[in-house]
C-alpha cells in the first residue's frame, strides 16, 4: 500500500487521525423517556417532561436502546460490558434542558473492537475501536429565525446516541472515509442507526495529528461535528496541513477544539484548552449500574443479521462472483437482497452482471433507488431466464430490458409483442446465410483467398437480416458450413 | 377532647362512624390554617377549595364503603412534592411562577386513598437546611415555646413547615422528604414522629431533587401508628423512578405491636460525642432503659466511620443538588431574568432567584467535581460513604435495630446559629449517617428538655425493615408517654 504523506519543506509527515463518531440509534421511544425519537415533526412535539427537564422527573433507560448498542458492540467485533453505568456530564447550554447530558463515563457498555475496511488499492487495513458508550442527544437550537432571539427544539433532546470511539489507527483522508464508509455500512446492517449525516443521525468528531514518521504523537486538535463523510476527509487534510504549517514555522500546535468550514475548506478555532468545559463528570444518582445478562446478549448475537463483511465472503463462494463484485453487491443490504433474491436458482455471474451493469445504470439514469427499483426483482429474474433458456439472445436482452424500464412490462410479454424471440429454426437460419452469402460473392472471394477476419462480417449480416433473432451459436454454425 | 387532637387512625374510626363528616373535620381545619398559618407560616400555599372537594369526594367514599385509613384525613404536602394545578415551589423564588402539569407518585397515592390536602408546606428553600429559615417565603414559627419565653423558636428543617402544621393542629399529618435528617430533626424539635424510610421504599418521581442518592419521602404525624397509616399509603415500586425498589410493602401497622422482646438493640458508642448536651444522653438513657425493661438486649456497637459522615454528606449532597439545580436557568419554567445573552440571563435569573444558602451548596458542589478536586473530595467522599454503609452492615450482623439521640439539641431561637453555616450543619450529625446508608430511620419524642422543648430519640433499622423501626419505636413512644402539647396550636 502506497502510504499517504505529507510533504513540508522540513521532510515527510504523517497524518494520525481518530474519530469519535455519534449515532443516532434507531428506536421508538427516547434513551430515558417515552417521547417519539422520531426525526422530524413540528417543533417541540415530541417532548416529555423528562427531556424538558421539569422539576421532578427522572430518567428511565429503554432497553430497546441498550439492546441496539449491544448489536452494534456485537457487528464491532467488540467486547460487551456486562457491567456499565451512566454519568452526568455537566454544561450549560439552552439545548440542554437538565444542565446535563447523561452519558457513559468510566464505564462504557461496549469495550475495544475492530472494523475492517478495504482501501482503493484493495488493501484491507484494521480499524481498531476504542469504545461505544450510550448518551443522550441534545436539542437544536437555531439562531436564524428571529433577528434577536435564539429558537430552541427539543424534538432531539433525549433521543439516544451511540458515541462510538476509534483509536488513533487511522493514516490518511481515503482511510478516514473507508472508515466511515465501513461504519455506517455496518450500523445499517444492524439497523441500529440509518447513518443518514445529512440529517445529523451521524455526526463525526475528527482528531487530527501530525508527525515525522516514527515519532510519538504530537499534539492533536479535535474537529467538532463535521456532517458529511466528504467533508471529514477535507477537514482531515486542511487540519493536517495547517498543523504542519505550525510546526514548520517554529510554533507549537495546541490542543483545542476547532470547527471545520466546507466554504472556505479550512478549520477554524472553536475553543482553546483553557476554555475547554469541566464537565464535572460523576455517578448519575437517579440511575442505577446497567447489569446486562451474558443470556441476553447471546440471544442478541444470535439474532444478529448477517454482516456484510460474512455476505461478501458467502456471495464469493456461493455465487461464484468476484471479491470485486460482491463487494459491491453488498454495500447496501438492500442491494444484497436484491442480488441475492436474483441469484437463487440462477446463474450467479450473470445476475451480478445485470446488477451492477444494465440494472445500476438504470437507477441511477432513473432517479430511482434500490427500494423504489426501475425494474422489479422478479422481471429481471424472468429476464435472466429467458436468456439462460435462449429464448432471448443477450443482444435483445439489452433492448427488452430498455422496455421494461420504460413501460415497466415483463420481459416474456415484451418478447412475444415484439416477436423478439431467438429464431434456433436451421432451416430459417441456412436460408438467410445463403441470401447473405449470395449477396456478397466479392467478400466470399476474399473469404476463401485467406481473409478470415471476414467470417464476423457474415455472422453480422446474417443477425441483420433476422432483425438480431438469430441464436448465434447456430448463426456461427451455419456460416462456417456454407462457407465451407 | 378537641376535633384537632384526633390521631388518624382515631379520626378514620369517627369519620367511619359519622360522628362528624369529612367535610367538617375539614372545614374545622380549613379554620385553624386560617387562623394560625399567618402567624406560624407553615404553608406557602393553602388550598382550602380543593380541600373542601376532596372532603365531599371523600364522604361519598365514606358512605359507598370504599374509605381507606386515610379517606378524609387533612394533610399538609411538603412544597417539594409537584402537586398538578397547585403552585409548587421548592421554597424557591426561582420557580416563580410553577405550576406543576403532572403529581408526584407520592402525592397522588395519598390522593387515591382519600387524603385532602390542605395546602403546601413551607420548607428550607430547595430542602437545604435544618432550621426552615432559607424559605424565600419566610422562616416558619415552631408552635412550641421555653418555659416561660415568648422566643421564637425554629421548627427544625428542612421539613419545617409540615413539623409546625401538624404540631400546632392545623394539619393532621404530613409528607416530608428526608436527604440528611429533613424529616427526623424537625419531628425531633416539634414533639412528632417521622419516618425516613429505607431509600427506595418511597418513589420520588415527582419530587423536587435536592440530592438525588439521598433524598427519600417520608411521613411526618403525632404519633407512630400514624406514621405507619401513612407510609403504607406512600410506599411501593414505581417504574418510573428507577431507583425505587420493586419489592412488597408489608402493613406497617403489623409491626406496630410486635413489641422488643428478645431483640437485639444496638447503642453506637460513636454517638456520645464530646460535648453533646447532658439532657440529650440523659434521654439516650432513659430510651435504654426503657428498651430493656420490655425484654430487649442492649448490645454496645460500634459505628467507626461516623464521625466522617457530616463531611462526607456536605460534599455528596452539594455535589449532586450543583447538578440538578442546573435545570433551573430561566429559559423554560419558572422565573426569568433577562439579560445581554444566554449567558447573562443564566446569570441574572440564577443570582436573583437562588437564596444564600442554596448559592453556597451549589459552589461547593460545583467545586469538589472541578477538575483537580474530583479525587479528594467527591471520590473519596464516596469510598467513605460505602465505609459508613459497612458499619452499618456489619453492626446490623448482629443487632436489629439501632438506638440513638435525632438531633444534638432541643430548637433553638431563630436568631440563634445563623452566622456560621457549619454549626448549622452539625444538627444533622446523628441523622447523617443513616442516610449515607440508605437505612430506614424514625424519629420518636421520648421527652421534654428542662426548657419544655420536645426531644426525640432515633431508632435506626436494616435495609427494608421499617416494620422492626416501627416495633422498636412504638415501644419507645408507650414507655416514654409524650403527651406535652405546643402552647400554639388549634384548640
């Protein structure tokens, strides 16, 4: 693998890079109250009085909750923590209604684990993850709806989180985002968070370093709540590269929050060490220590869907497919599914093929996704049979896949209008060889002086004159006969 | 004998046989608040309207048959329980204006089984005091004099204004809250009884939290049987609070008869602190040898942690109240003081609508979780709390119960120990521990100082068992036969 550098006028740097990434889990309910999690709906609608922070209310854990951040600890290779416990983490901030968010501190419910993840090259590099800890979400405040006053919603307030904490493994932009790629992959697997950054169910803090290669770490500033997977990668090498300029100029890097701005492609401070927060952290007294049943996670485990790591394998062996191309088919669950409902029964190449090729073309070309597919799963199956069966040839399976996106028609109704069918008739087939043949005495002259190039040329007439019907290994028989 | 010196249970047994309607023991205490409340100030708020409604619901539920022990009983509600429709204010003025859309599970318990609520008591603002003297809405009168002085005299606190209500007759009973002795040493100064029940017994969903790990619901009435009606009603699991316990609540009356003998009472050399007021151990005594003359065995135990419970309690309690007074920052209930910015209004609204002593456990809260101090004082005030829990759970290896003094003196005059915070503090120090520990604890009146005033004796018990604290403190109270009454009350 060619590693990735930086080049100063004082030599070679290296990028040292982890990420703590927030998760919005995906559940009913809050992490501590009964109001609808749901993203949307009108402002402060869905709030209790335990997530607007009255006095007298206290917290209750969904355990459908925990249950989600033990699946993800599980997809993570990681250590679940049968013993875990919530702790307060204290600020003031409009948003948070209690002064506090309730977190996980000291003891967090997943310990270390591992992410693969494959890089452009095909180099498959270890991620390794630090800890995955329960918290509350806070709620939004906006300051553009009134020209004096700040606006809060609550709608988010309570609604629970997975922080989940990378070690600082990762070494270049491309990692970073193969990182998170890999990630969110996993977390929709599971179904336990839809991954979604434009709408802030994921958010990424990046920890950005730099150094010459060999020496410890230096110093690293932390980039608050960057929303897209591009623009962590950006913030990563404008971080990396303002450092190196730092250091190169005879100043020292401080550790402070910084805050990455995708107009202008930079990172700008946010708050120095100094005024870093005390959060005060200790013990949440309203809740007690989370004491989780070795049973229970074992029956979470068993429940687990397959990962797309294990379906990338299975799909290799199962359907014969190429590394390559399952990992594609496997990116998205509902892609695999599709390509899986596809596959069964079927040539497994051929249908990787029309997946990836004609069939993704035609999503994209459409607008359409793999929910809401321009053609259904059953049609391009049909499809496939009709070529597999050569009642199509592949030539005219492209044109009668073209008709069903347009009309949305199956393919054996497409064919039999169109009288598309393969034409395996020897009689038909000699006849038209023999008018092509007829019609061409100079190119059957030279033919027979030695120019076998010829031969494609005649196959190509003869599937003309039978408007591509023809089944073209009796088209290449017939050919080779008359020619002699 | 008057109306107003019927115990629950004697009030229950006539209301059941129509010597007087619910309405008119009501009315009759309706009357007495009415008369003395602005002299004594024991409730902020009084609700004699929706005393009246609850009396007539309760009559009806006299006459169909479906009356509990406490159908029809007035009762004061400490202002720490949200009350739904009805003005709740922690004896803060930051809450101004609060009125609660939801009831406390404590609360509306007492309301299912018929209690009438009189009013809200007043308190120790956000319950942080002992005296009742940090009420934004004023310090309350303790209806008891010295022999022979017209000086007011403090209640005790935090707990004050249920003490003076139901001491001076103008509530039957009440609801207290307990975080370091908020229920014992106001009984202690008023000549009532009051139970802080086991943590976890009582749910305090709906309780303003002063410290969360602490705080505990508990009844406040003239005597034991009373306390034990009460706590009957109060008690049980409540899913909501996750930190009450899911386990039966037997009927505390049971125990009520059971009697000492042959139980093992444990004496805590540890509480005879130097300098503690002779009357105080004489009556430590006299409680002794009352216990013994009804067939217990005195055992001498020891509790070697517990003269660190005072610190460990003044840096566990502010640390906790630092975090949930957070809440109160003026953005979206309660009082609001504009300012330049967030943080200006967080400010302003917090300078203006926090009192001293609440503004004094909120620094020192704040300052032993700061960075740098979080070890020597909040961790290790926690590692020494789990010692004060073991001495606890090893002398309960081999006692029932514990025997002790409530509070270090009898109530002092509201203008006495005001100047230094600590030698306020130090009323809590035999009440302290037993909160530390979590462990069920009731205040008896076992007797009268020289100067006339009530003094209680504490009877501390294991996790859960109320019921032997309730055995040992009926006792206690048969023997001792309290039956002095406070120079203002409603006749």
């Amino acid at each position: 693998m060619a590693s990735y550098t930086l080049e100063g006028h004082t030599g070679t740097w290296e990028v040292v890079v982890g990420l703590e990434v927030h998760a919005q889990i995906i559940s009913k309910s809050k992490l501590f109250s009964g109001a609808s999690a749901a993203y949307g709906g009108a402002p402060n609608t869905h709030v209790s009085f335990i997530d607007a922070g009255f006095p007298g209310m206290l917290p209750v854990i969904n355990k459908e909750c925990v249950a989600q951040a033990v699946r993800t600890g599980l997809g993570l290779r990681a250590r679940i923590n049968l013993f875990s416990r919530f702790d307060r983490k204290n600020y003031f901030y409009a948003d948070l209604p209690q002064g506090y968010q309730i977190s996980q501190f000291a003891h967090p419910i997943v310990g270390t684990g591992e992410v693969e993840i494959e890089l452009q090259d095909g180099t498959i590099k270890y991620i390794g993850i630090t800890r995955l800890h329960l918290e509350q979400d806070a709620g939004k405040s906006m300051h553009d709806q009134h020209p004096s006053k700040s606006v809060i919603d609550l709608n988010r307030a309570g609604v629970g989180l997975m922080e989940i904490v990378s070690e600082p493994d990762i070494r270049s932009p491309e990692e970073a985002g193969a990182y998170l790629r890999k990630l969110r992959q996993i977390l929709r697997y599971l179904g336990t968070c839809d991954g979604n950054m434009e709408e802030g169910s994921m958010r990424a803090d990046v920890n950005v370093s730099v150094r010459k290669p060999g020496e410890a770490f230096r110093t690293r500033c932390e980039i608050k709540n960057v929303n897209s997977i591009r623009f962590v990668m950006h913030a990563v090498e404008a971080e990396a590269m303002r450092q190196i300029e730092v250091w190169e100029s005879g100043g020292e890097v401080v550790q402070e929050t910084r805050l990455y701005d995708p107009s202008k492609g930079e990172t700008r401070s946010m708050r120095s060490k100094e005024d870093a927060h005390d959060y005060r952290y200790f013990p949440e007294p309203d809740l007690l220590p989370l004491i989780l049943e070795q049973d229970w996670v074992d029956d979470l485990k068993a429940m687990l869907p397959e990962l797309p790591d294990e379906k990338r394998a299975r799909f290799c062996q199962e359907y014969g497919i190429s590394y390559y191309d399952a990992g594609v088919l496997v990116a998205e669950q509902a892609t695999a599914d599709f390509y899986e409902t596809l596959a069964k029964g079927r040539d497994g190449k051929l249908a990787a093929n029309w997946v990836t090729g004609d069939f993704f073309a035609a999503m994209n070309r459409t607008g359409k996704s793999i929910e809401n597919p321009p053609v259904s799963v059953e049609a391009l199956g049909q499809l496939l049979d009709l070529i597999t069966d050569t009642t199509i040839n592949g030539r005219i399976a492209k044109t009668v896949f073209e008709e069903m996106v347009e009309t949305g028609k199956m393919p054996t109704a497409i064919v039999d209008e169109n009288g598309m069918r393969q034409v395996t008739d020897t009689g038909a087939i000699d006849e038209a060889v023999t008018k092509v043949l007829a019609n061409n005495p100079d190119k059957v002259a030279e033919y027979k002086s030695g120019k076998d190039k010829l031969f494609g040329f005649f196959v190509g007439q003869v599937m003309k004159a039978m408007q591509g019907k023809g089944n073209p290994a009796l088209v290449n028989e017939a050919v080779r006969k008359q020619l002699g | 004998m008057s109306i107003f010196d019927l115990s629950i249970a004697a009030a229950a047994k006539a209301l059941k046989a129509k010597e007087f309607s619910a309405v008119e023991l009501t009315t009759a205490y309706n009357e007495a608040v009415a008369a003395l409340n602005p002299r004594l100030n024991a409730y902020i708020t009084v609700t004699p309207e929706l005393a009246l409604e609850q009396a007539r619901a309760a009559d009806s539920r006299i006459a169909d048959g479906s009356a509990t022990p406490l159908t029809g009983i007035p009762l004061a509600m400490k202002d720490l329980f949200c009350t739904e429709s009805v003005r709740t204010t922690a004896g803060s003025s930051i809450l101004e204006p609060f009125i609660p859309p939801y009831e406390s599970t404590v609360s509306a318990k007492l309301k299912a089984a018929g209690a009438v609520m009189l009013g809200k008591a007043n308190l120790d603002e956000f319950a942080m005091g002992s005296s009742n003297t940090t009420s934004h809405y004023g310090a309350v009168e303790n209806p008891w004099k010295r022999l022979g002085s017209d000086a007011k005299l403090v209640p005790g606190g935090s707990s004050g204004g249920s003490a003076a209500a139901v001491a001076a007759r103008i509530a039957l009973a009440a609801t207290g809250t307990d975080t370091g002795g908020s229920i014992r040493q106001p009984a202690s100064f008023t000549g009532l009884a009051g139970i802080k029940p086991t943590y976890g017994r009582c749910s305090r969903w709906g309780v303003v939290a002063f410290a969360s790990s602490l705080d505990q619901p508990g009844p406040m009435a003239r005597n034991v049987e009373d306390n034990a009606l009460l706590l009957n009603a109060m008690a049980g699991f409540d899913q909501k609070d996750s930190t009450s316990a899911n386990r039966e609540v037997p009927d505390f009356c049971l125990a009520l008869g059971r009697g000492v003998k042959g139980l093992k009472i444990g004496i805590p050399r540890e509480y005879r602190l130097e300098g503690t007021n002779p009357e105080i151990l004489a009556l430590w005594d006299k409680g002794i040898e009352w216990l013994k003359a009804q067939g217990a065995d005195i055992v001498n135990i020891s509790l070697p942690h517990t003269k660190y419970g005072l610190p460990v309690y003044y840096i566990v309690a502010p640390a906790e109240a630092s975090s949930n007074l957070a809440r109160y920052d003026g953005v979206r209930f309660g009082k609001r003081v504009d300012g330049e910015d967030l943080i200006d209004l967080y400010e302003r609204t917090r300078a203006e609508g926090f009192g001293p002593e609440v503004k004094r456990r909120i620094m020192i809260g704040t300052y032993v979780l700061s960075h740098g101090y979080y070890d020597a004082y909040y961790l290790k005030a926690q590692k020494v709390r789990n010692l004060i829990l073991r001495d606890f759970t090893d002398a309960f290896g081999s006692v029932d119960a514990i025997l002790t003094p409530t509070a270090p003196s009898a109530a002092f005059g509201l203008d006495e120990k005001m100047d230094d915070p600590v030698t306020m503090y130090l009323n809590d120090v035999f009440t302290v521990p037993a909160s530390l520990a979590g462990v069920p604890a009731m205040s008896v009146p076992a007797g009268l100082s020289a100067e006339g005033l009530p003094l209680g004796l504490q009877v501390i018990g294991r996790h859960f068992d109320e019921e032997t604290v309730f055995a040992v403190s009926a006792a206690i109270e048969s023997a001792a036969g309290f039956s002095a009454l406070p120079e203002l009350r409603a006749k």
